[in-house]
C-alpha cells in the first residue's frame, strides 16, 4: 500500500534534511522559503508548489527520484552521492569514468573471489 503524498514528503524531507545535517531555519534560508514552510512540510500539512519544492531539493543536493520514486533507489548514501557526481559530468568525463569504474569494479571483483 502507498504512503499518503503528505505523509511520504513529510518523511523524505525530515529524514534528508537531517542526514544532510540542516536545521529546518538553515534549510529554509538556503532555500529561499519561510521555515514555517519546512515545518508545515515536515508535519504532513500544506501541499507545497514546484517553486518551494525546486529550491529544497536542490539544497538538499538530492534527486527528485528519491522522493517520487523511492523503490527504484537503494538506500545508500554513497549511492546516491556517486549518482549526483556523475550527473554533473560531462559525457566525456562520463566515458572515462565508466570505463575506470568498470575495470575497477572487474579488479574488485576478481580479488574478493579470490579471497572466499
């Protein structure tokens, strides 16, 4: 069964927020919102806009997919840091970092295999 949207934001908020290390005060001024906002949030009230959505999640340094569709993600905050880099690559840079991690991966593999 599907979380109610009120409930889900309220707890994917709450929970980034902290793990960022962000009070509700800090999150709202780099944001650019009211904390009342981020506490109406936080409490499962209100039905916030894009407008006030767009500016947290950016501060929060997250995708929207975490909050929309949160089984597609493993909950790993290394996981998802490492998305958010690559993201930010070029497709270039993107080119050379799969083929790194891809033979890194391989070595890693390989060593941990031998190790059973």
């Amino acid at each position: 069964m599907m979380q109610e949207p009120n409930a889900t934001l309220a707890t994917w908020l709450r929970t980034t927020r902290t793990e960022a290390g962000l009070t509700q005060v800090l999150l709202a001024e780099k944001a650019g919102i009211e904390s009342r906002t981020i506490i109406k949030i936080e409490s499962g009230q209100g039905n916030p806009t894009f407008s006030t959505l767009y500016p947290m999640i950016r501060v929060l340094h997250k995708s929207a997919d975490t909050l929309f569709f949160p089984e597609q993600h493993l909950h790993s905050p290394e996981k998802e840091r490492l998305a958010f880099v690559v993201a930010g690559c070029s497709e270039h840079e993107a080119r050379v970092l799969l083929s790194i991690c891809e033979n890194v991966l391989q070595t890693l593999r390989q060593i941990e295999s031998k190790s059973k």
